[in-house]
C-alpha cells in the first residue's frame, strides 16, 4: 500500500503513477467521494461532452454577443492578414 503524507496546511500530493492511472494532467479536475469505513473514492472528471456546456464558455464578464455577420467579418480580416 502506499501511504501519503498529510502537510500542515491539511494538503496531500498524489503521486505521478496515481495520476497517471488516473489519466489526469495538469489542471484537470478530480473527485472525492466519502465510501464507508472511512474510505474514499477518487475519480478524474470527465468532461460531459454537451454542447449546452461550451455556450458562453468563452465569453469574457462584460463582454456583450457578437453577431455571426461580425464574426465572419474578423474571420475574413484574420485570413486576408489584415488583423
């Protein structure tokens, strides 16, 4: 068994094998659920993979919509190097 060491601060570090096993890299998300007897299950997230989810994910605070005719527009600018 392999045991980890608790720091002062209440933190563990997962060894690289584990999160190998696990398939998680940095800044991937894992999670903890509390089992009987004191144990407890660690499992990576997986992203869902719905589309409801990426909506608004790349919107900035305060940053209002933009229309698919601007949209285009930058593209077009992009691809001639104009921006």
């Amino acid at each position: 068994m392999n045991a980890l060491t608790i720091s002062t601060k209440g933190q563990i570090t997962l060894r690289k094998e584990l999160l190998q096993h696990l398939g998680v890299h940095p800044g991937d998300r894992i999670s903890f659920e509390k089992m009987p007897g004191g144990e407890v299950r660690i499992r990576a997230v997986r992203p869902s993979g719905k589309l409801d989810g990426f909506f608004g994910s790349l919107r900035r605070d305060g940053q209002a919509p933009i229309s698919v005719e601007d949209m285009n527009e930058a593209i077009a600018e992009g691809w001639a190097g104009r921006s």
